[in-house]
C-alpha cells in the first residue's frame, strides 16, 4: 500500500502537500491526527483528547482510528 512504513505524521504532511489525491475523509484524518498529536504532546489525556475532537464534530469512528494507530 502507497504510505506504507509513514508514520501517520508523515502522512499527514503528505496528504497537505498532495490535496487533489485525497478524498476529503483521508483530508480530515490527515488533519485530525495533526490536531492530535499536537494535543498529545501539550500533555492532554486521551479522554480530554477524545472529547475535544468529538466536539469539534470529527466522527467518533474516525478519532478511534487515528487514537488506535498510535500518534
């Protein structure tokens, strides 16, 4: 699979780079992840994490996703 080996950093950065490849769900897991690993790093817990993002009105499916694939 093309991204294979990319951490999902590395992704991310490459779906912003490459926009008109992406589909606008792979767009707001590229942004949510950004979001989250910014989020992780300023000491937020998951569940702070978790409920903030769901507020913002990204699908709960979509932060398990990104949560699960280790930021």
């Amino acid at each position: 699979a093309k991204g294979a080996g990319m951490t999902v950093q590395q992704f991310a950065a490459h779906v912003d780079a490459n926009p008109d490849k992406f589909s606008t769900r792979t767009k707001r897991q590229a942004n949510l992840a950004q979001t989250f690993a910014s989020m992780k790093k300023e000491g937020y817990d998951f569940d702070v994490i978790e409920e903030g993002l769901t507020k913002e009105g990204y699908p709960q499916e979509e932060i398990i996703w990104v949560m699960a694939n280790g930021i």
